[in-house]
C-alpha cells in the first residue's frame, strides 16, 4: 500500500500540474476520513505520511480547552486543560492531545474517497492558478460569453479554463441574458474566502465599468489628452462622466461623443441603452455644478462651504426636470460634483436667501449693537457669524469701501465683547456639527439659535414653538417644524425601545 500511495500522489502530481506535498495532504484527508468512518464520525484523527516511503501513522487527537471554556461539548474530540496536565506534556489551550492507534489499510473506499479529495484539491488548485494569473486585473475590463445563468447571476466563461460570476445585485436591472452572449464587467475583486477555492467577482454597476468603456472607446484618453474626473450612475437608467481636455482646442465632450454618436452610443448598447451625459469639468465648482445639472439651467446658486452644499434656484418650469425622475438628476449630479444640491424655484431660493439674510441682519444689529444699514452691509460682504467679524483680518475688512480703519476695529471690537460675554454667561457659543447638519438648518440660522443658547439639537428638541418664536426672524410653522426634526431622534430611540419590549414578551 505504501508503494501505491508514492505511485497516486506522483501519477496525479505530473498529470495535474500539483505541487506533491497538496496530493500527500489530500491522500492524508482521505484516510483519516476513512478511518472515522470505522471507528465513529464524531472522533478526531490525523493521518501522517512519510514523503519518502510511503508508510503512515494514525493518530486519534482531542483538542485541549480550557476547563471553563462554556462551548465545551464533545469529549470525544475535545479535552479539559487540567485533563491534559495529568499528561505532563506541556500542552496548552488550542493544542492537540494525540494517541497513536492502528491505522486501515489505503483498501477500495480509501481510494475513492482520495479521489474525491484529491479531485476537489485539484479544482481549488485549478482556480488558485488562474485567479493568481487575473491578480493584476483587478479594475479593469474582462470579456466574457455567457456559460449559465441561475439563481445566483451569471457565469462569463473567460476561456483558458477560467469562470467569473456576475452575482444578481451586480447586473444591470432589466438586462436580458442569454447563454452564449458576449458580455463585459469590470473585474472587482477576486473573493480567496469563498467555498471552493477562489472566485472571480464581476461588476456591471459599477461607476468604474463606465469609465473603462469609455476609455475604450475614447483613444485621446489613454493618450492623455482628455481626463475623466469622476462618474455617477443610476445602472440601466442614467449616468453622467465628467472630462477635461488638456491641450487647448480640444473638445473633451464632443471626444467623448464621437461622430454622429458613435463612441457614446457604443458605450451605451453595452450598457443595455442606458443614457450617458458627458459633462465637460470645471475647476470653479459652482460652474462644474451648473454643467452637471445639464439639461437643466440653473439661474442662480447659493453656495455654503462649511456643509458643502448648494442652493439651486431653476425656473418654475424646468424645476421637474432639473430634479429628474425620482430625484435622478440631482442626485447623480450630486454624486459626481460631491456637493449637496438642494434643487429650488427661483421664488423659492430668493425667499431662502432673503430669509437667511435677514437672520444675519437681526443677529449682527443684536450682537454688535449697529443699526441695519452696517449689518446688511456685513451680510452683503459674505460674513455669516460673530467669529468672523471678530477675526477675520483687518485687511479684508478695508476692502468695503463703507468702512474705515476706525469701523473696522471698533466692530472687531464689538464683535470680540459679544462672544465673550456670550461665553462668559453661557447663554450662547457656537453651534454645533450636528445642529449645522440638521435638515431644514443653515448657516445663518444656526449661528442666530447658538446666539440664543440653542447649540446643539437635542438643546432644540427642548424648546418650545412659542420659545422659539420669541426670536427675531423665526415665524411659528418654521418653529415647529424646526423642532420636530430635532426630536426625531427621541422618536427614533423611543420605537427601538418599544420593538425590543415586543420582542421580548413574544
């Protein structure tokens, strides 16, 4: 027996392409299978073979625990530590306990469970090797025809003996697949977890399979004359791509385009028709965002840095389709510029705005103890808080051509004395992130609440609707819709409270 087993691990070795030590291994596998199937499945074995000889040694082996460990279940396969000490081996926790016990012969069910084993090691060898030849892959383009589909997506055959899945979350909506069609993905990741050996995942949403077919069919990319600089996606709906030239007298979009269409519409049947803006980019990110907003005109934007969101006011007519079906227009022109769009009226953005202006005004007139001509022209110039006027440098101030070096010091001044005071008394400071970040909150109105002593949310899920309204520029329906907001946290927390007391009675 012992010359058989050296015969089938150098036979299947060469055969296969194997290292020898991977078929000793699974040879190994196969008799102590064998061996539990005589002596009870429910006890432990190794199998040791000598590489030069072929003979081998069966050990039955219990894995030592520790005497307080509660997953404790089998002794049969496992020990208590204090048992094993009796031993006197110097064995710890994690280590295997082994006796030496009379090993079966390598007889006909031996064989066929090697076989079994050694045909499942050669499969996951199989797929390590052409997973290891895709390594460098990983991100790029891959071609494939279609070999099945089933329940769990569809697997590209990429010839040379190698398979892919496009798994079903990972395929365009509505794509209909048959078997033998040529498909494209991008190669995402190569999953060395999975059962089976390593598995080739392909993707057909990703915002990456858009640029790399764009790259394919656009030559002046990979010669570096035009840049793609982001993409966004709804797969199998709509995308926008933004590119930049960079050699003067280059259109980048109509590159892109091609003549009569003819790169984009390539780039779209393989994307099962789904409609492609190329958006030309721009560093000034208010025009990047009137482009990506494209096919809507934008009138007007109102831009807040410090949440890095916009304010888009359209015409009342264009307002359904600069919002896009379900929101798809702004949404992925959002995602592609990496700002906030809150897509408005024109009405509707100049109300925010005067709004938000005269928050301002009412907060510098209060603080600064200035009448409203100098807070609107405070407000005119871009400050929107007390820390700015305080220190924002001298020189900027000079700039306004109302003021002088003596009104200038004097509202620095001012403006100093008020954040103290308000710092110093407790009854304001400065807002907090996530009352900045709140939905319906901007800037101005933050600043305006911390003023107030209302710095953070839950110190405004605590007022009152007729708290509220006592400052100047809030009306009652803003008061109460503020609130609500601020509260729905509390809400949040109080129904996770009422599941858990509901599932626990159950």
């Amino acid at each position: 027996m012992s010359k058989e087993i050296l015969y089938v691990v150098d036979a299947v070795s060469n055969e296969k392409n194997l290292d020898p030590e991977d078929i000793f291994g699974a040879v190994e596998i196969a008799i102590a299978t064998a061996t539990r199937k005589r002596y009870g499945a429910e006890q432990d074995f190794r199998v040791d073979i000598n590489r030069e000889t072929g003979d081998y040694d069966t050990f039955r082996r219990w894995q030592i625990m520790d005497d307080e460990d509660p997953e404790f279940e089998s002794p049969e396969r496992h020990i208590l530590k204090s048992y094993a000490d009796e031993r006197n081996l110097g064995l710890e926790v994690g280590d295997y306990l082994e006796e030496q016990v009379d090993s079966i012969e390598f007889g006909r069910i031996t064989a066929q469970i090697a076989k079994q084993v050694i045909m499942q090691k050669v499969r996951q060898a199989e797929r390590q090797k052409v997973a290891d030849q895709f390594r460098d892959s990983v991100g790029k383009l891959v071609l494939g025809t279609v070999k099945r589909v089933d329940r769990r997506g569809v697997v590209l055959d990429l010839g040379e003996n190698s398979e892919a899945i496009i798994p079903r979350d990972m395929m365009i909506p509505r794509e209909m697949v048959r078997t033998g069609d040529r498909m494209r993905g991008i190669l995402q990741e190569i999953d060395d977890e999975g059962r089976g050996g390593p598995k080739m995942i392909v993707s057909r949403v990703d915002e990456e399979f858009l640029v790399e077919l764009v790259k394919l069919e656009v030559p002046e990319i990979g010669q570096e004359l035009i840049d793609i600089m982001g993409a966004a996606r709804d797969p199998g709906s709509r995308s926008k791509i933004a590119v930049r030239a960079n050699v003067p007298n280059l259109d980048p979009v109509g590159a892109c385009v091609g003549m009569r269409g003819s790169r984009i519409q390539t780039v779209t049947n393989e994307m099962n028709n789904e409609r492609v803006d190329i958006i030309p980019w721009d560093d000034d990110v208010a025009r990047f965002v009137i482009n990506a907003m494209q096919p809507a005109e934008v009138l007007s934007i109102v831009i807040d840095e410090d949440k890095k969101s916009m304010d888009i006011g359209v015409d009342e007519e264009m307002l359904a389709q600069a919002i896009g079906k379900g929101g798809q227009n702004v949404r992925l022109a959002s995602q592609l510029t990496g700002w906030t769009l809150n897509v408005m009226s024109e009405e509707e953005a100049e109300n925010k705005s005067r709004s938000e202006q005269n928050i301002l005004v009412t907060l510098f007139a209060d603080k600064l103890d200035v009448d409203e001509e100098v807070a609107n022209i405070l407000v005119e110039e871009g400050f929107s808080s007390l820390d700015e006027v305080a220190y924002v440098p001298a020189e900027e101030f000079l700039k306004i051509d109302e003021f002088d070096e003596d009104i200038v010091e004097e509202l620095r001044s001012r403006a100093r004395n008020a954040l103290l005071a308000l710092a110093i008394t407790g009854e304001g400071g400065k807002p907090s992130q996530d009352l900045l970040e709140m939905k319906g909150m901007n800037n101005a109105l933050a600043q305006l609440l911390a003023s107030k002593g209302i710095c953070t949310m839950e110190d405004l899920a605590e007022q009152s609707t007729d708290e509220l309204v006592e400052i100047e520029g809030i009306d009652e329906e803003q008061a109460a819709k503020l609130i609500m907001t601020a509260r729905e946290p509390w809400f949040a927390e109080a129904e996770a409270e009422e599941a858990n007391n509901n599932a626990s009675n159950a």
